[in-house]
C-alpha cells in the first residue's frame, strides 16, 4: 500500500533535491524516498533485533580462531594494494 503526503521545502531543499534529480535522472519522490530510507531505515528494529539474535552462535561448530580466520581472509592484502 502507499501513500501520498505533501511537504513544504525551503527554496535550498527544493533546489539540492532538483539537481539531484536532473544529474541522477531520478524522480523528486524517489530521492525523498531514498532519503528517508537513509535517515530511518529500512527494517523495523524488532525485524533487526530478531535476525541479530538467530545468528548468535553461527560459528559454534567452527574451531577457527576468528583472528586467524580475518588474517587468512587478507593475506597478500598489502600486496595487491600496493601502487605499482
């Protein structure tokens, strides 16, 4: 379901939010939508809280230790980063 609503924006907001659009080809209530995406999210927080806990414990059969683990991820990390 949706629904429209109607704001008032200062002359600086409605002019940060047209070139936005004009550069990005997006539509003014796209942005707006992105935008309180952004600042409120998504997911309710209960959703968030509920998905947090069912992967407590994710890694209980592993018998990596997790800083090994994070080191063998980057290994050759500096290497690749480095400017040739």
């Amino acid at each position: 379901m949706s629904h429209r609503t109607q704001i008032t924006l200062s002359d600086e907001q409605y002019e940060r939010l047209r070139t936005e659009s004009e550069r990005t080809g997006t539509g003014l209530a796209e942005l707006v939508r992105r935008a309180l995406d952004r600042t409120y999210g998504t997911t309710p927080q209960r959703e968030r809280i509920e998905a947090l806990e069912a992967s407590f414990g994710a890694w209980a059969d592993h018998e990596d230790d997790a800083a090994d683990y994070v080191h063998e991820l980057r290994r050759g990390m500096e290497r690749r980063l480095t400017v040739r």
